[in-house]
C-alpha cells in the first residue's frame, strides 16, 4: 500500500511539473517532414497534440499525404527532407504489482526510434514505411505502397504491403492516442476462446478504399475492405503465413465536423491456430465487430469511446462458442492557455460474457495529462490501475498499478 501512495504522489508529482509554462524553452528548430513541405506548424494537422489528427489531418493521410489542390498532379519527390522523420521516445515507468508472482518495476527506459518515410509520388501513388528499433532490440517495420485515383472528395485507394490495419491510422477511436497508452478494445487479446489476436497488430494484406461523401452527412465518408494473411500461433501478423486461409475487414469511418468528430463500424473475420501443425481440432474461427466515436466541441472537450463484441469458435468437437465484451469511454478537455489536455479513461473486458461467475473481468481506470514543449517535442504524463477479478473461485481479484512519464521528440 505505502508504494501504490509513493506511485499517486510521483503521478501528482510529474501532472504540476508538465502544467508549468516552460518559458525557457526556446523557438523550435525542427519540425515533422510534412509540416517542413508544407511551412506550417504541426498544429495544421494535428489536435489536441501530435500524433492525433484533426479533420485535416485525417484527409490527407486518406489521400496519400495529399492536399486538395496536389491531386492529379506530378509531385517532385526530391527533397527528401518532406518525407523522412525520425521519432524517438524515452519514459519513466514504475508498476506496483498486488500479485506477488509478479515483479515491480521502477526505471527510465528508452522505449523506441523510428524512422518514418511517407510521402506521395508522382500523379497516383503514395509510399509510407515506418521502422520502428525498440529497446529490447526488436525491429518492427511497416511498409506498404498505395495507389489515389480521383479527385478530392470523391476518390478511391489501392493499398498493398505490411501495414497498421486499422488501429493507429483509422478515424473516430482508431487514430493515434492523444496520451500514451491505447484503449483495451484495440490493444488486449478480448476473450478467453484461445484466438491470439487484437485489433491492433499488423499484417500483411490489401487495402481497397472508396472515399465519397453521403447526401445526408455533412462530411466525407470512406469505406474500407481489407483481406489479409492473419496472425500466426503465437498472435503476430508480421511473419510468414502458416495456412492457406484469410483474414477479411470491413469498415465504415463517418467524419462529421472539421474538429475530427465521428464514429467508424468495424467487422473482422478471422482463423486462428493454436499451434503451427495446422491440425483441425486446434483451429479456432473468430469475429470482431463493433462501432468507435468521437465528439470534439468547440470549448476543447471531447468524449471519445467504443465497443466490441467478440466471438471463437473453436472447430473442436463439442466446444462451445466464447463470446465477450469490451467498451471504453475517455474524457479529454483540452486547455488552450495551458497548451495542455488532461484525460480519464475507462476499459471494461469481460473476456467471457457467457459465464454465470462473472468473475474473470477486466477494469482499467486511466488519467494523464500531455503537453506540447515545441513543435517536435512533448510531454506526456499517465497513471493507471487495473483490477482483475479472478476466474478461481476463493480467490480474491488484484490491483495493478502504473505510472508513465513520457517525452516523444519528433524531427
């Protein structure tokens, strides 16, 4: 108990120290490549703080990081400097774990450096790779090439390679956090049927897209099918393909305002082996569907959340189907004077919404505050605390809880 008060008081701590102005940081000297093409601060694109998009933001990711008035037109690709960053993160974290079988942590760590190109090319093409070291000295790499034929508001998308496939570069609840941490429904393995798999890992696949506009909505909207190879036995989507079965995604992502305001439906079917022989007993069917928003108000607040329902179904003889639950909901107030967004979420999984016990259910509480230094530089601030009930009967649920200090430099 005296470290989980050691952890609330270096939270209370570390939220005053990011709230006071930093008038001695001098003018930026470096921004993101896109913001350097185009002479604007990172503001154009992003909000409340980068890497979340506005409206803008989002529009032209859709658009192969085109403007309206680039469309149709050769794009000189020379200067590499409009379409190379880096980014590089370096935390503070400290876990206080109630289950003694786990280990409590208290470090400065250096989470990752990634190299990012992207950028269009030509009249109808686009590239994007990201290549991410993290510091336990895993290599990640997403890449993949896309083709844009149409004009501004009413065009389609061809994308192929290994890419984010929805999480981290959708809309409404599928864009990049605003804080540091993702939301359970996209980052966490949603049930307990044995399917390795979260809506956030990264595959190997085609994208097709048509972006059009709806009579009765007052922005764009854009529909999305994915096919794509799935994940192996051990829950990645970056390897080789195990088996000759796809993964198929279908979206719908709304946009309603020009504050990024709007939701996105998901479905996602998938097959999942339990080890890499391919037996028939050992495979498992599953889906994921549901819906994400996001409402931004004028004033800076905004409430953001969403919910998916999962199902395995396993091909073993006499198995049962497992379905499950999961939502979030997270409040952010943006404080323009401050520079400052302070946010709350909440996380709920249960894992298997059939049983009579209820007792093997996930709770996340989330509070953090993230504030800009510099164009390419921000601090980010989170504390959190998960109670997991415990599917044994007779023994109690626990605890866990986290602080993470985060400074993300991007140039």
């Amino acid at each position: 108990m005296r470290q989980a008060h050691l952890s609330l008081s270096l939270l209370i701590f570390l939220i005053g120290w990011a709230g006071m102005d930093f008038i001695w940081i001098s003018e930026a000297q470096a921004i993101p490549a896109w913001a350097r093409k185009y002479d604007q601060p990172c503001s154009m694109c992003h909000y409340p703080a980068p890497p979340r998009l506005n409206t803008l933001g989002h529009k032209f990711r859709q658009a192969g990081y085109r403007m309206p008035d680039e469309f149709d037109k050769e794009i000189n690709a020379a200067n590499v400097s409009h379409y190379l960053s880096v980014r590089g993160r370096g935390q503070y974290a400290y876990a206080n774990f109630e289950d003694d079988t786990k280990r409590d942590t208290n470090e400065f760590q250096w989470h990752d450096t990634t190299f990012f190109y992207g950028g269009p090319v030509g009249k109808n093409y686009a590239g994007f790779a990201e290549l991410e070291w993290e510091a336990k000295d895993d290599i990640s790499l997403v890449a993949s090439i896309a083709g844009v034929w149409g004009s501004p508001e009413h065009f389609t998308t061809l994308r192929a390679g290994q890419f984010h496939t929805l999480s981290r570069v959708g809309f409404a609840g599928f864009d990049r956090p605003t804080g540091i941490s993702t939301p359970a429904i996209r980052s966490a393995d949603l049930t307990t049927g044995g399917a390795k798999f979260t809506l956030g890992e990264d595959q190997r696949g085609l994208e097709l897209a048509h972006i059009f506009k709806l009579p009765f909505m007052p922005d764009r909207s854009r529909m999305i099918a994915q096919v794509a190879n799935g994940v192996d036995d051990a829950g990645k989507g970056t390897e080789g393909e195990i088996d000759a079965q796809k993964d198929y995604m279908l979206a719908f992502e709304q946009i309603l305002d020009d504050r990024a305001s709007g939701f996105t439906l998901l479905y996602y079917s998938g097959v999942y082996h339990t080890d890499p022989d391919l037996v028939t007993a050992n495979r498992i069917g599953f889906q994921r569907y549901g819906v994400t928003f996001a409402g931004v108000l004028p004033v800076g607040f905004e409430i953001q959340g969403g919910y998916i329902q999962s199902a395995d179904d396993p091909a073993a003889a006499g198995a049962d189907t497992i379905n499950a639950d999961a939502y979030y909901v997270e409040l952010e107030q943006y404080i323009a004077s401050a520079e400052l967004t302070a946010l709350a979420r909440y996380d709920f999984v249960d894992p298997n919404s059939d049983s009579k016990s209820k007792n093997d259910r996930t709770t996340t509480i989330t509070v953090g505050i993230v504030r800009p230094l510099q164009d390419w530089l921000r601090l980010a601030v989170e504390g959190s605390a998960t109670t997991k009930e415990k599917a044994v009967t007779g023994t109690k649920e626990t605890t866990d809880n986290k602080v993470v200090a985060e400074l993300m430099l991007n140039f």
